[in-house]
C-alpha cells in the first residue's frame, strides 16, 4: 500500500514552453502533498505544500508563479513549470501523506531536461 | 534554524563489510528522526524512523538509535551488499507544519 506514482517519469521540452507533472495516490487520500527538487548529487529541496482544496504554501525563494501547484483532489496534485528555462532543469519529486498521518510517501520523480 | 548534517560520501564499502554513515541534527524541540534510501533512478523509500530518545530504528538489516544526547542519529549495517548501493537520506520532522528536513545525502557503493 501506499503508493505514489508521477508522470511523466522523464520529459524534454523547449525554453520558453510549458511543462505538467501530475502526482497520484494510487491507494489512499492525501490531504498533504509536498514537491521537492533535487539537483544532482544533493539533497531534497522542499519547494511548496498543497493541501486538497487550498492553495499551495510556497518556501522561500520559490517563484509562486513560475511554480503553479494545484491540488484539486484527494487523489491528485500537479506542478507546472511556466515558461520553462535551461535552469530549471532539475529532478522533481513529489510526497503524498494521508490524513492524519505525519508519514510521507514518495513519488519515483520526475527529471525534467530543458532544452 | 532546525538542520541536519550527514557525512560526506561516497563511500565505497566491499561486500559484507561493516557500514556507519552519521548523521546530526539541530532542532528547537524534540523532533521525529528518518533514514530515506534512493536507489538509482527512482525516488526515496522510508528506511526506519525513531520517534522519541533512545528509539531503534530498524529495518532490512539496517539500524538507528535516536541520541538526544549527542543529537545524532547514526546509521549501521553489520554487512552491507552489492544491493545496498544507493543514497542515503537522514531526515528529522519537528514543529514546522510537517515539513520533512534532509540532509545532503551519503552515495553508498558497495564492491563485489
């Protein structure tokens, strides 16, 4: 149990363009999701909170809308990256945590590569 | 502000050998301690965790002890495999609304 999946694991795109990650439970209802970035050989990087139904709560230094986090189920959270640069290139990872619970379960990641 | 300290890697153990990758923390309070483990190309799985001083963690051959004392929460393996390669996370969760603190990781290699 307690499955998290991400899509997609791996994507390319153009500087400039757009990109979405969706983030699912697969086996239980997260009240909480969480998006890290890890860039290579270093840690997680906690970049906003979502709560189902409520806006995301960014941490310092995160561009809030360049980072769009929505959170419209309790199934489902997904992170677009606007206008994507060479920079943001970066492995995302996503948690999920069920209500009441303070464990967090892990998505596989997504490695975003911009070109 | 609350951080966590890993030692530097890689480390490069041959098989069966014995593993210690420390971990400190600082924290106001008196937080939950976690061991993540992230095999290549995939995202992170909970090791063990301590909730309270003087806790063992422990799971796949792998354990920790909660020290309040010297705020430490080392991790040990007796006999580390091949599979055990991978990068290792210590993480703490104190009062700040849930959020998850890491470390910098610890690259395990484990040789034949």
């Amino acid at each position: 149990g307690a499955v998290v999946s991400q899509h997609p694991s791996w994507v390319i795109c153009k500087s400039g363009t757009s990109v979405k990650i969706e983030c699912r439970s697969l086996d239980f209802q997260a009240t909480t999701m969480f998006w890290y970035r890890q860039f290579p050989k270093q840690s997680l990087m906690l970049m906003a909170t979502s709560n189902e139904g409520s806006k995301a709560t960014y941490e310092q230094g995160v561009e809030k809308d360049k980072f769009l986090i929505n959170h419209a189920s309790l199934t489902l959270s997904t992170l677009t990256v606007t206008s994507a640069h060479p920079e943001d290139s970066s492995f995302y990872i996503c948690s999920a945590s069920p209500g009441g619970s303070y464990e967090q379960y892990f998505g596989p990641g997504t490695r975003l590569t911009v070109t | 502000g609350d951080s966590v300290t890993q030692m530097e890697g890689p480390v490069t153990l041959s098989e069966e050998a014995f593993l210690t990758i420390n971990c400190t923390y600082t924290a106001t309070g008196y937080p939950s301690l976690f061991w993540y483990v992230q095999y290549p190309g995939e995202g992170l799985q909970l090791l063990l965790k301590a909730t309270k001083a003087d806790d063992k963690g422990s799971n796949k051959g792998f354990e920790a002890t909660y020290r309040k004392e010297t705020t430490s929460f080392h991790l040990e393996k007796g006999s580390v495999q091949v599979s055990d390669s991978a990068v290792y996370f210590c993480a703490q969760k104190g009062n700040q609304g849930g959020k998850l603190i890491f470390g910098q990781g610890t690259e395990l290699s484990v040789k034949p």
